[in-house]
C-alpha cells in the first residue's frame, strides 16, 4: 500500500518488474511513456516491468499496488 498527503509526488522512475496500481481512495495523476493518466476511485493502471512510472496525489490517497 501506498498513501500520500494531496499534493506529493513518487517522481518518475524506471522499475524491474511489472505492476498493477489500484487507487483505494482519491485521485492520482499517473505518469506513462505516452503522456498521463488520471485516475480515481476502483480504477487501477498496468506498467510493464520497462516503463517508467510515478504518482502525483491530488487528494490524500491510498494506492495498492501489485508487482510481479
């Protein structure tokens, strides 16, 4: 589980394996290698283990994620 305060950042970064993101609570802008995502409540977003990939909370958020 991840949580962040409305207005903190997890900075792009490249990961080593594959991952599932699904926000719990709030909504969260997420970065792709083709632009970036918004996503609230019961949505989730999929990185495969190559791309980068960050949040930025734009309310109090909780984040499960699910890495391989």
């Amino acid at each position: 589980m991840i949580s962040l305060k409305e207005g903190l950042e997890i900075e792009p970064h490249h990961g080593s394996h594959p991952v599932v993101f699904l926000v719990l609570k709030g909504r969260d802008v997420f970065p792709t290698d083709s632009g970036q995502v918004e996503l609230g409540v019961n949505e989730y977003i999929t990185y495969n283990k190559t791309e980068s990939r960050g949040m930025k909370s734009l309310e109090d958020l909780t984040v499960l994620a699910i890495r391989d």
